[in-house]
C-alpha cells in the first residue's frame, strides 16, 4: 500500500499542515495480495482525533484500488499518519510523517496550543502626511520667503539657523527702541525748566544706553569666546538612549510543563535534555547541561545554592509577548512591551543555549551578588557568557 495526501511537497513528498487544515488521505493498493474489499484501519500517534472516519474499503475491481480519509488536526506537532490492511493473516501497512504547526489564519498566534487572535495589537495607521515647509505670516529682514524645517544637505540645521537671524533681529529691535528712548529723553531734558524733569530725561538716556550696552555686549562677549555658543543648533544635539532591563524572570517565564521537543532545535546541535543537579532540574541543551550541573554541583560545594531556568518553547515566548503587551508579538523591539520580552525566535532559551540563574532561590539580580561574583570568577569551568544588562542571564554567545 501506499499512503498520501493532497498536501503532500510534490519535490520533498513532506507534508506541511497548518493548524485547522483539512488535507485528503488516500491509500493506495499496489499489492496484488489484496484483491479489494478490505478495510484499511488509519491511525495517528498521539493525535488520534484529527481522522475523520479512521477507516475506509478498498473497493474491488475494476474500480481504482484506492480509498481516503480526512485529516483534520488542531494540535500543533509532528505525527506519524499510519494505514494498514489485513488479508489471510498477512498486515500490509504504510506510514507518512505529517507535521502541523501555526495557525492556518496568519492573524492568530498559538497560547497554549490553541489560535488565539491577539486583543492587544492596535490597528495600523495611515501614515500622516506632513509638510515640514515653514512660511512666515509677513517677510522678516534676513529670512527667506520659505525654509524647509528639516535637515538637508544644503541646510543641516534649519532650526539654529532660525534661532540665530532671530538673536540679530532682536539686537536690531533692541537698538531701534534704546535710540527712540534715547530722543524721548533728550526731548524731556531740553523742554523743561524744572531740575527733577531733567535728571529724569538723563536717567531715560542712560537707561537706554545701557540697554543696548547689555544687548550688544553679550552678543559680542560670546562670539569672542566661541562663535558657536551663538550657532545654537539644537538639530545636533546627542542622542539620548534609554536602556530599559528586563525585570528578573520567574518559573512561570519558562516551559516548565511542556515536553522538549526531540532532535536539534535552533542552535542547539544536540538535543534538548532535563538533567538533575543539586539545585533541581533543569530543561537544556545537551552540548551544555553537563557544564551547567558541573557549575552548580561545584557552587553547592561552596556554600552556594545555585539553580535556575534553561530552555523555553517559542510558543511561550509568543505567549509572554502577548501578556506583556508588545504591540507587535513579532516585530516590536522589547522595550516596546510593559516588561521588555525577546523577539519570538531571537531568544537563547529558546535553543536550551541559556541560562537564568538563581541564587539561594532568588533570582540573581546584581553584579555584587554572590553567586554572580562566584560564576565570574570560575569561567573555565561553564564557559558561559553574561549578558551585560541582566547579571541572571547566561548564554554560549552572551545573549
């Protein structure tokens, strides 16, 4: 007999379901043991109730020797979908490996192996149109008619730029009003007889000069010093870069629950492998978990009760990200989300390649902790790397 589907790769003979997809099961006889009429049992290990009947009669000739069944899977997985026939006490049978993962709508993300549509992801916005062209109400002197607000090569900095025709121009205002109070007080001094009139026209005129004094004088005070104290452009100003760290993780982070998956995953070249230390067990890689129980049997040893979280399913890092509200489970950098949470797939954890350690049942949360300052200074022994914004998190890369 042999097995088959409609969804089968017609290069690889693969077959690549989603989550809900239907895919047609056809047994076909090319034995000439079997003459027709038999009943084809089908089964599927561990995901039994994805067939739809689960058998199906060969009919008899001169019919097409053939029959199928439906496939319907709602669990995420990889299965191996078996047929067979008995006849004279002889079981003919056939197999196909079908694997099964994400959701057949590409809206919906898995929790807890069910699609689920996420409620937290704010609908895409139109981009907003702007002009970035300033004109002004009425011409200034040393202002062209219009400027472009934004940097370019011919002007790199428009604003400091603004700024500066704005300090002249006020110099200029300020001269302008100290010689218009400068005739108010000579006028007051020359038409009045009266001594207190006079004193308070040279009181006008020495106000103003001083005035522009003051005005001119700093202008010139700084252009001495340093001409660009006067440059003012704010468009070059450093960067300011805010580094959020990721709050310390707990057990409820991780797959504590959840099979590992078998063969490599990720990085990992070996397999994903539970292995018992004094601390307790832990979910890994294989190419490490013999390094981290030498660590933390060597750190028990010492005094110290070192344990912690290896390996963690993608799908509870999808998990983690729609809980934490990242506004984009699959794009949004993790300081988007409430709690900074890795990108789905860029994760250590996810390959069993990392480690969060605990020390004495908390989480190793600074650099002066003990259990911190004891894998610092033993790296020969795990030949770990710490990642330099969480003192908890070890990995082969120092991601």
């Amino acid at each position: 007999m042999i097995i088959s589907t409609d969804k089968s790769d017609p290069q690889t003979g693969k077959v690549n379901l989603k989550i809900g997809e239907l895919a047609k099961v056809t047994v076909t006889n090319n034995s000439s043991n079997l003459v027709g009429g038999e009943t084809v049992y089908f089964s599927s290990i561990g995901n039994e109730g994805g067939l739809n009947p689960k058998t199906c009669v060969l009919p008899l000739p001169p019919s097409v020797p053939s029959c199928f069944v439906n496939y319907n899977s709602l669990i995420e997985g990889t299965f191996t979908l078996k047929a067979n026939a008995t006849l004279n006490g002889t079981v003919y049978e056939s197999s196909i490996p079908i694997t099964i993962k994400d959701c057949l709508d590409p809206k919906q993300i898995l929790i807890k192996g069910i699609c689920t549509t996420p409620t937290n992801i704010p609908p895409e916005e139109p981009p907003v149109k702007t002009d970035t062209t300033y004109t002004p109400l009425a011409p200034l002197p040393g202002f062209p008619e219009e400027f472009d607000t934004l940097p370019s090569k011919t002007n790199q900095c428009p604003f400091g730029n603004y700024l500066n025709i704005m300090i002249k121009l006020v110099i200029g205002i300020a001269a302008v009003l100290a010689m218009v109070m400068i005739v108010m007080g000579g006028i007051e001094y020359m038409t009045s007889d009266l001594i207190s009139s006079k004193e308070a026209g040279k009181d006008t005129i020495k106000n103003a000069l001083l005035g522009l004094f003051i005005a001119l004088g700093a202008y010139l005070i700084l252009n001495t010093i340093n001409p660009k104290l006067l440059s003012a452009c704010l468009d070059n100003l450093p960067e300011a870069v805010i580094e959020i760290e990721e709050a310390p993780p707990t057990a409820s982070d991780f797959s504590l629950n959840e099979t590992p998956p078998t063969g490599k995953l990720g990085s990992c070249t070996g397999e994903i492998t539970k292995i018992s230390t004094s601390g307790g067990t832990i979910t890994l890689c294989s190419t490490i978990a013999n390094q981290v129980k030498e660590i933390i049997d060597k750190a028990q040893a010492k005094g110290l009760k070192l344990s912690g979280w290896g390996w963690r399913s993608k799908k509870r890092t999808e998990e983690l990200r729609v809980i934490n509200g990242c506004p984009d489970i699959y794009k949004s950098p993790p300081s988007k989300c409430r709690v900074p949470t890795a990108i789905p797939g860029t994760s250590m954890h996810e390959s069993g390649l990392a480690i969060d350690f605990t020390c004495n049942g908390i989480s190793v949360q600074t650099r002066d902790n003990v259990c911190y300052l004891w894998l610092k200074d033993n790296p020969n022994i795990h030949k770990l790397l710490n990642l330099k914004t969480e003192a908890w998190h070890w990995s082969t890369n120092g991601r």
